[in-house]
C-alpha cells in the first residue's frame, strides 16, 4: 500500500489568532538544519555517572542510549523488548525523574545511569546530551538512540535479533538505518482503561494510521523524511491560511538545495505536524552528532537499504500531565509549540476517539512493510530467507 498524503481538514481562526501566530522568527527549516559550525561552538555537556557498576561490554555487544524523564510507567516493557532484541547494555541518561525511575534503573543489572546537569532546553531536545554519551561510552559500536516511549522494530524482527541485522548492515557497507516513528495509540484517549507498568504496550495500544503520511526532502541527512500520522490527524487538522500554505510550498521546493533561508524569516511552525523520520541506530563513528532530537544525523551517514519503525506510544492516561508540563516549562522546540497544540485539543474535550477508518492493528512488522511505512530491499528479503 502507498502512502497517501491525508488532506486536512478544520474550522477557520480568527484574524487576532493568525495575527499572533504568524510571527517573525527564525524560519523553522532553517531551525531542522543546523549548519555544523553552529553544534561545535558549544562545548559538550559534563556527564556525570549514578551507577557503579562495571562497564566492561563485549566485542559486539549493542548498547541503547537514551534521555528519559519519570517514565515509570513505559520503562518495564520498553527494556523486556529491546532485551529481546538483543540489546546488552542501557545507558540512560535521567533527567530529573521524581517518579521512581531512576530507582528502578539502578535497581537493573545491564542499566548504566547518567546525569547531564544542563537544562533540557539547550539540549537540542537531548540530541547533544545522547551525542556526549556515545561518544565517551560507545565509539565505534552499534547503538539504538531511542526515547523510552519508542520501540524499535525492523523487517523481521520477531525472528533475526540486532547482531543479525548488524551483520547484514556491515555486509552491504552501511554504517546506519533510517526509522519513522509510527504513533500508537488505544481506541480512546482519555477513556476509562489504564494502562499499567509491565504490561504490552502494543497489546494496550494497537492501532496506527495506514494513510496519513506525507514525504518531503530537505537539507542534511536524512534527505528524505516523513511527517503526519495520528499526531497530525488529530492536532493537526487546522487548515493553513493561504499565504501561509504559499510560503509553505516555497519552503519545501527551495530548502534541499539550501535556498529556504533567502526567503522572509516566517514562523510557521504552527502549522507543521511533527517530523517522524530519525537515524535510531548506527554505528557510533568519530566526530558523529545527532540533531534536532534525533530527527537529523551529522555527517551524512550511508544508509542501509532496509529502514525500520519506532513504535511511539505517547498515548497513554499520562498524556494530559505530561502536555500540561512541557507547555509550563516550554522546553521544547520553540518554547514547546508542539504541545501547545496538544493542550488547545484537550481544553475542547479531553476525553475522545482516537481511530479512524484506516486504523490498523499491529501485529507483527509485516503490517508496517505492507503500509510502506518500512522498506527491504531484494538482498535483505534473500537474506532472511
């Protein structure tokens, strides 16, 4: 099945409304593409280390790396299925929990844990802070960088564990592979069903969207990327006004070839549904840096011909209080103006249904290779079999 873009659909704002939105700024792609003389002015964030255990990993041992904040909830599951897949060591990187995770992290025998005492907001939405980690834990090894309310999946991954796809990824020369996070969700928000630590998150959070997705290009590495799926369907249905949608167009035909910032500095962030494709796992190479949280990786890497999927499972009952806290404490990409839109939805209704006529169930990563929302090239299909 092709991906199909879903056009958008909505009510008109009023003028003072569109006055406030359309500010001037700092054109937002020229925000996703940062220049690489911009992320070395810095110097990298000090890392200071909770556990005392011994961090002695094996040859090919695969680490996971990751920032995380009071994710109690997620942490259980998240780390049986990345067990699963073969990961031997976790380095996590605590920021301010208070709701009993960094206890349980330390409480478990392949957990290291970190403290970065940087605000969150100079992060690059944790970008610099998981870049600064590897590269004093993890040069030269494979890694998955993920939030822990992502699960990394990839074309058969239910039968060929990470080294596996280690293996294959070396063999055609590839040093890492591209993912696009796919929103799961229940069939209601805020609905009388809670989710409770330790559980499946896929069995309590089945369905995702088939259609919603739409690809663009750009500057830097991935070239190519999606945006949509359930976040854009749902928080996104505001129709651009159209100077806005024209300036849009213009942003979209000019910034691959680094043109984008001639035009006016307008914000229009607004109306961009959030970014889905990031570079989760690579081989972790001097002088590699993810940015933009991960949705842009520098230098250019050479991407293997399979791409996997993130399972993103923001969904849960804790996503009012963890909407409500990012718009407090505006800590994330421009002052947390995703979650703004998430809270304008939930101040109409905070309770409703969250499926449509295309949601599927997933089952297996069959589903998302039939969506095309994963890709397996000829050579990795024969590898498999």
């Amino acid at each position: 099945m092709e991906l199909l873009a879903r056009a958008p659909a909505g009510g008109n704002r009023t003028q003072n409304a569109l006055q406030e939105s359309i500010v001037r700024g700092q054109a937002a792609v020229a925000l996703l593409t940062p220049t690489r003389s911009r992320t070395k002015q810095r110097p990298d964030p000090v890392i200071h280390r909770i556990d005392t255990r011994p961090l002695d990993f094996g040859a090919d041992e695969i680490v996971a790396v990751g920032k995380l904040r009071n994710e109690m909830l997620r942490l259980p599951d998240f780390l049986r299925h990345h067990r699963r897949l073969g990961v031997g060591r976790f380095l996590a990187i605590d920021d301010r929990s208070d709701d009993g995770t960094r206890a349980f992290l330390l409480d478990q025998p392949d957990v290291h844990v970190f403290e970065i005492r940087e605000p969150f907001a100079e992060s690059s939405g944790g970008a610099r802070w998981t870049s600064a980690v590897l590269d004093q834990f993890a040069p030269g090894r494979w890694a998955l960088t993920l939030d822990a309310d992502e699960l990394f999946v990839y074309p058969g991954c239910e039968n060929f564990d990470l080294r596996w796809l280690c293996r294959y990824l070396q063999s055609t020369g590839a040093d890492c592979m591209t993912s696009e996070m796919v929103d799961m969700y229940p069939r209601w928000l805020g609905g009388p069903e809670r989710y409770h630590a330790g559980e499946s998150l896929v069995a309590f959070s089945p369905y995702f969207d088939s259609d919603t997705y739409v690809k663009r290009r750009r500057r830097g590495f991935p070239t190519n990327y999606l945006v949509g799926g359930a976040r854009a369907r749902l928080f996104y249905d505001e129709p651009m006004p159209p100077r806005i949608a024209l300036y849009d167009a213009l942003v979209q035909l000019l910034e691959p070839y680094g043109l984008a910032r001639l035009l006016p500095a307008v914000n229009i962030t607004r109306w961009q549904p959030p970014l889905l494709t990031k570079v989760p796992f690579a081989r972790w190479l001097p002088g590699r840096r993810y940015i933009a949280a991960g949705h842009l990786m520098a230098p250019r890497g050479k991407a293997g011909d399979v791409t996997g999927a993130l399972l993103h499972f923001k969904f849960l009952h804790d996503f009012t209080d963890k909407v409500a806290i990012a718009v407090r404490e505006g800590n994330y990409y421009l002052g947390s103006v995703e979650y703004q839109r998430y809270a304008e939805r939930l101040d109409q209704n905070s309770s409703f249904e969250l499926i449509y006529p295309k949601s599927l169930i997933y089952q297996s990563s069959d589903d998302l290779v039939r969506c095309g929302l994963m890709r397996l090239s000829p050579a990795y299909q024969a590898a498999m079999r």
